[in-house]
C-alpha cells in the first residue's frame, strides 16, 4: 500500500480513535446475545462496530458535522479541504490499527446453514448482517444515514459496508469482488443492489444493498414454506399428504437410489393428472425433503425479461431448503421459439447440486448440461381399464360394479381426472338431495363430461349430439355397421385388456372409422348418433385451422389435436378428411415431397391413436389407400332410396311443428330424387315461409320451398313442373 504523506489532520484522526475506542459503550449481556431465531448476537456485535464507527464519522466529517441541517447540499472551501486531506481508498470508519472482528461466529446457527448451502466466506456473511439490520430495527436506518453523511440514505451502501468491514485499503478494494454479479451472494440473489434514486447511474460503491425477502424470512428464523402470493414456486413439506403413487414396485426402490446420487435428474413424462407431481412427492418424502415446485410457464407469463431471475430464484430456494426440484410443465421450455429461454432455465441448474424432477407430456431433449448427470426418463401412462375400474370404485362409492365399468369403458381418465370428477359428482348430489346423498350414475357421466380436457377448442368445433337412432335413415347394412361400432367402442377394455389383445399390439389400437357417401347423406348426422349413445363429446376439426402453408405446422398441429384428444375423450370427426388424408404422389419437386412428410405424419398418429376418430369424405377415391387399411369399419352412405326417402320425409317434422296432414309426402319421396340434407333444409325453409304466413305449413310452402333448394342445386323447377310431379 502505497501512503500519502501525513497530514496534520491525519495526526489529528489517529489521537481522536485512540480516545474514541476508551470511549465506546459496553453494551449489556442481553443485548449481545439472546436465543431466537434473529440473530441478537451478531446484531450486538454489530453495534459495537457502529458504535466505533459513529465516533470516527465525527472526526472524519469533522466536529458538528450532524448539526448542518443543510449538509450534503452544498460544499465550502473547509469542506472541500478536508475531503482533499482525506487518504484515497481508507475505510474512513474503521480502525485499521487492529483487524475486525467477524461480525457471524458459530453460534449464529443460521448464517453458518446459509453460508454452508451457498458457499459463502465469512466476510459476505458479515455483508448480509449489515444489510439485515434495517430489517430487525428500523433505528438501523437514522443510524446507516448519520455514518453515510446523508438523512436520505437508509440502506447501506457498498461503501459503508465496505467502510465497516475493511480495515485497510487493500481489504476495501478485495471486498468490491463480493457485490459483483458472479459472486454467490449477487448469483443466487441472496442480496441486491439498486440506485437511489432508481436510474440515477450511480457509482458502484453508491449503490445500496437489500437482502432478498425470503433470505430475510430464513434468518430470522422462519420456517421458508411462505412465498410471495404471485410467486411461480411453491413449497410441500416433507410430511404432507401424498395420494397414491401411480410407480410401479421397482420403480418404488429404483427412483429414489437415483436421486440420491445428488445432481441427478428425473424425467417424468405423462399427460396432465397422470399423477407426476404425486410422484415427484413421494420421492421428495422418501428422501426427507421438501418439495419446492415451479412452473415455468407462469414465470413466462409474469415477462420473459423476467424469467432469467426467476429461474434463479427457483434454484435458490431448492437450495435454502435442501428441497427437491420439481420443475412442472417443462414442456413451455421445448418450443422452438422458447430456445433462449430453455439456455437460461439450464444455466440457472448449473448452480444447483440437489435432485432434480422434470415433468412434461413432450419428450425431453437432454441438453449437455443433463448429459453430465444421472438421467432417467419415466413414462406415466393412462391407467388400463382395469386399473381405472378400481380407482372409480375407491373414488365413487355406492354406485354398481357395473355402472363403474360403464364409466371406465367410456372415459379414459387419468387418476387425477378420476379423483376431480368423482368430487364434482359428490357436489352435485349434496346439491340435489343434502349431505349423505349417493352419486347417480347419471350425475358421474355428467362429472365425467365436464372433467374432459377442453383444449380441442383451439383447433375442433364441439358439436353437441342431438339426434339418436330412430332419426337416422340408412340401409340395413349401414346401419348394422353403425351398431357394430358402438359395441366395439364400449367392449373394447374388456378385449384389449382383460383378454390380453393390447399386449398383442404395439400400434393399432384406436377405433378409425371411414365415412363415405355423397354429401347430405347422413355422415355428420351419424357422428352425432354414434357420441349421443356412447356419452361421449363430439369435435369436429376445423381443417382451415389444421393445414397451414408453413412447413411443419400442419405436422405441430395434428400432434396438438391427437395429444389433446388422448384424454379429451371426445370422438374426433374429420370431415372433409380427403382435404387432409389425400393420396400420396409421385416426387415432382419439394412441395410433393413435403406434402408425402405430412400424410406419413398422419398415418403414424392415427397408427398411435387409441381413441375414436371419425374419418368423413365425399370422394373415397381420393383417400390414400394407406388410411383404408387403417380403418375399424368403412360405411358407405347410399344416396337415399324412395323408401328411405320416405322416412326422412316422415322423421324431419318436429312434433310440436303444424303442419296440415294432407301434405303430398309420399309423392315428394317418389318424384324428387333429393338427398336428406336436400330434404332437411326444404322442411326448414317451409316451416319459416308457414310461420310468415301465420298458417299451417301447407302444400304451397313446399312448393316455395322445393323451388329455391333446387336453384341452389343448379336446377330449375318452376310451379307447373312441380305440380305436375305431385299430380302423376
């Protein structure tokens, strides 16, 4: 170290903190040291130090210096000299004739946790004391201002702290590296810097500290289970209640070996209430930890500029609590557009040597970061039939053995839907007959309903099922096919899995039926049918939203709908399906190539598919041959007989329509060759023409309205001609 000369004042100085130091109080024994959780020992030590440094800050600022009440506004000539006689980098309150002592020793049990999880020296435990105090006792603010030399600085800034705990030059200037981004207390944000005021570009050692809220809480002895409200984390406790884990035996004992071995990762990959976060629990408890869960995608939703922060936040809290990582919803990080995003969250997990439990539906990409560590992937599928038929009866007692394996036939719930849904039903029948009432079996279908994941709406019309089997008119055979769907549909758990056929096949196991047939023919009609008798939602999906220009968002499109559709289940209807589901052609250039990606894409996820799909087309020529051989069933609809004809004509009136009994419906049948759309949309327009008239609907509004059905066909059909029709 290189000195100045001495100066008169620095003489002066010297003799004034020999005198200050006989001078200083003694402080009482119950103020340097107290049980508790707040650090009363440390804190006592502290004020001995500020009690030194309040004499020296008289001879430094010179005698009289607090009785300006306009110090800091302005600067003489007496001012400007002593600051001038001042020596460069000298803590100017600490005695530098004996080093300080440590502010934390071994009795301050949380700063020595705290400094063991991080990795923290001494001399940034003693920075945290400093910056705590303000936090015990608000009179740690008037005195933090009376040694900085201003009323408005409250906080300490880096220079006082500095100032406290260097005793030379050269320790000053050592101890900036702690208040540096890389340091451990700046990286795991256990303190904060800010300017004061804020964008005030205010020099380093201006700049004030803040220990974090949460690293408040610890040290003062909380419990570190409160977070903020809005935060993206939160904390289970070691012992609290776990529902049963969907882990298989081996995976019981396996599981927790692996996360024993410190930095490993767990990948748990399941659709959402497979029960991930039941497991990631139950490894937490085996291990005797917390379980700290973040969400990533709430964190992006709260800012992307924020989430680098986040991240780290996340890690230190894992950290503080020696907890398990769960990290839900990981899924938000594997979007190619959230790339950045997924480097930050990694480098954040750079710092964290404890487990780690990563749970999504998509599968994982290991980055480096992971490749370096103990990883283990674990797939959460739905439940079997069987398995589900036992969670309905746990979940929903009181109903019949068969009325439960109706409902775990029907809906491929996840253990989490199950539990909500049984739940929903309970409300449902306190709400109908009080406390003690029994579900009906009606009420669960309902539940059931309700609880399937609506997310189809994005890129699926939901269509509500209104219409049963007797107002469906089809060939005998047709029909029978229809039947046979339904019973496959319902019989399916019994076949695929008490019969053993699912271990039999690795793909295939979906229900795909092909509709083909003119249009207005029946096909949406027995969608309808088909979801109304099995009690399940109908979606029709929407293909402008499906197919887009771009390569591969037709292909991220598809996924999202049968991904969705796995629990939604809903029967997928594609109508129009020859638009999506057409014949491969021979490589002419990149668009034929691209076009061949996407209907191999297709047939893999209809081959991965186990739900029911519904494929509808008007040119069953036009379909690749590939998606025949795939399909359950291929239903033909017929243009519609005279006799069939008849029945439509019979089964369209409503009851409570009024309509004359004298109408020709027999001859309509045997002289217009139309479809039953044909035929649904002339009832319609004749009920409206009725209604203007105020009359019944009458021989004449099917005139009216036969005419205009055929000019949108593209054919005439003027009165004479219609007349003549009905009167052969």
């Amino acid at each position: 170290m290189v000195l100045l000369p001495c100066s008169p004042a620095c003489v002066f100085r010297d003799e004034k903190m020999a005198e200050a130091k006989r001078t200083l109080p003694v402080l009482s024994e119950s103020a340097t040291g107290s049980p508790g959780g707040a650090p009363w020992a440390a804190l006592g030590r502290l004020d001995l130090r500020l009690a030194a440094a309040a004499r020296l800050a008289e001879i430094v600022y010179g005698v009289g210096f607090d009785e300006d009440r306009f110090r800091g506004l302005h600067l003489d000539a007496r001012e400007m000299g002593r600051l001038l006689e001042r020596m460069p980098g000298l803590p100017p309150l600490a005695d530098d004739s004996a080093r300080p002592v440590p502010l934390i020793d071994e009795q301050d049990l949380r700063f020595v946790a705290l400094g063991q999880r991080f990795g923290l020296a001494a001399p940034e435990l003693d920075i945290l004391l400093v910056a705590l105090a303000p936090e015990v006792d608000p009179r740690y603010e008037r005195l933090y201002a009376y040694l900085q030399d201003d009323v408005t600085r409250k906080r300490p800034s880096v220079d006082l702290i500095l100032n406290l705990l260097a005793a030379t030059a050269e320790e000053k200037l050592a101890g900036r590296r702690h208040f540096l981004p890389a340091s451990p207390l700046l990286r795991h944000q256990l303190l904060q810097l800010y300017e004061d005021p804020p964008g005030a570009h205010a020099t380093f050692l201006t700049r004030y500290c803040k220990v974090d809220e949460g690293i408040v809480d610890y040290l003062l002895g909380g419990d570190g289970t409160a977070l903020h409200p809005d935060d993206c984390l939160t904390v289970f406790p070691a012992d609290h209640r776990i529902a049963e884990t969907p882990l298989t035996e081996t995976q019981r004992e396996t599981m927790p070996r692996l996360l024993a071995e410190g930095r490993a990762v767990l990948h748990l990959r399941g659709v959402s209430g497979s029960g991930r976060r039941t497991v990631a629990a139950y490894l937490a408890r085996r291990s005797g930890r917390d379980l700290l869960c973040f969400d990533p995608s709430r964190a992006l939703v709260r800012g992307e500029e924020d989430f680098p922060g986040i991240c780290r936040r996340a890690v230190r809290e894992a950290r503080l609590r020696e907890a398990l990582l769960y990290v839900a919803e990981v899924d938000a990080l594997l979007d190619d557009d959230r790339e950045a995003r997924l480097r930050e969250f990694s480098q954040a997990l750079e710092d964290w040597d404890g487990p780690t439990v990563l749970a999504g539906e998509l599968p994982w990409r290991p980055l480096s970061l992971y490749r370096a560590r103990p990883f283990a992937r674990v797939e959460l599928a739905i439940p079997d039939f069987a398995e589900r038929a036992r969670l309905w009866r746990r979940e929903a007692t009181g109903l019949s053995a068969e009325d439960l394996e109706a409902v775990a036939a029907r809906f491929n719930f996840t253990p989490g839907q199950i539990r909500a849904a049984a739940h929903s039903a309970g409300q449902s029948a306190r709400t109908r007959q009080g406390v003690g009432a029994r579900i009906q079996a009606g009420e669960l279908f309902e539940a059931c309903r309700r609880h399937s994941n609506q997310k189809l709406g994005d890129l699926a019309r939901k269509i509500d099922p209104r219409h049963g089997w007797d107002d469906i008119v089809l060939p005998a055979d047709a029909l029978e096919q229809l039947r046979e769907v339904c019973r496959q549909a319902v019989h399916r758990p019994l076949v695929l899995g008490q019969w053993g056929f699912e271990r039999k096949l690795s793909y295939g196991k979906g229900l795909n039926v092909l509709f083909s047939g003119p249009p207005g023919t029946g096909k949406t009609l027995a969608a309808e049918v088909i979801a109304r008798d099995l009690g399940l939602d109908l979606y029709q999906i929407d293909l402008s939203r499906v197919v887009s220009k771009y390569i591969g968002e037709t292909e991220k499109n598809l996924d999202k709908i049968f991904t969705e559709a796995r629990t939604s289940n809903a029967i997928l209807l594609f109508d129009e399906a020859d638009a999506l589901f057409g014949k491969r052609s021979e490589v002419k250039d990149a668009h034929d190539r691209y076009a061949n990606i996407e209907t191999g894409y297709l047939l893999q996820k209809m081959e991965e598919y186990e739900g029911i799909a519904i494929l509808a087309t008007n040119l069953r020529g036009n379909l690749d041959e590939a998606f025949i051989r795939r399909m359950s069933f291929c239903v033909e609809f017929p243009f519609p007989r005279e006799e069939e004809r008849r029945l439509i004509w019979e089964k369209i009136w409503p009851s409570q329509a009024p309509r004359r009994t004298d109408l020709p419906l027999e001859r309509m049948a045997d002289r217009f060759e139309i479809s039953g759309g044909n035929i649904k949309n002339i009832a319609l327009a004749a009920a409206f023409l009725a209604a203007h008239d105020g009359a019944e609907i009458a021989v004449r509004h099917l005139l009216r309205a036969t005419r205009r059905e055929y000019q949108k066909m593209g054919k005439i059909l003027d009165d004479g001609d219609f007349r003549e029709r009905m009167d052969e």
